[in-house]
C-alpha cells in the first residue's frame, strides 16, 4: 500500500482484524468503476506487504473492474482508500 493510503487506514484500526473490515467497508462503499486510478511506481515493490482476505464476491468484482480500467487489484485498493479518505475529510 502506498504510504498515503496506509496512514488513512492506520489512523482508522484500533484493534487486530480491523483493517480487512476497514477495507471491506472502503471498497463496497467507493464507486471502484469511475474513482480516479493511481499510478503506482516502480518504488512501490519496496514497500511492506500486506495481505487482506476479502469475501470471494467482493474479490470478484475489483477482479474484474482492474481489468476493465487496465489496472491492478493492489492499485484500485489504494485508490479506493484514498478516495474514501478525500470523502471522509470533507
């Protein structure tokens, strides 16, 4: 994750297992079809990984949609965490 996208989300957990629940919630509530996309560099494989287990239908359908917008799944995750920050601040 970006490190952006990764302080929104640390500012939000407070407890184990949050963080999946966070994305969840982020990613069913942006609209994944029409958020702008960010393009993540090169430097981004140095970062820290982390995996998040979705729910089979969700992981489907940002599947799906990150090859519709010619992207990755690890892209539009960012991107929706972001978008949702933006929404989250106003």
């Amino acid at each position: 994750m970006i490190a952006e996208a990764d302080m929104q989300l640390r500012d939000r957990i407070r407890r184990y297992g949050e963080l999946a629940e966070l994305v969840v919630l982020i990613l069913k509530s942006v609209d994944l079809t029409t958020i702008p996309v960010l393009e993540l560099t090169s430097d981004i494989r140095s970062l820290a990984q982390t995996t998040i287990e979705l729910p089979a239908a969700l992981h489907r359908r940002l599947k799906q949609i990150a090859a519709a917008r010619g992207t990755s799944m690890n892209a539009m995750v960012n991107s929706a965490v972001l978008e949702y920050g933006k929404k989250k601040k106003k």
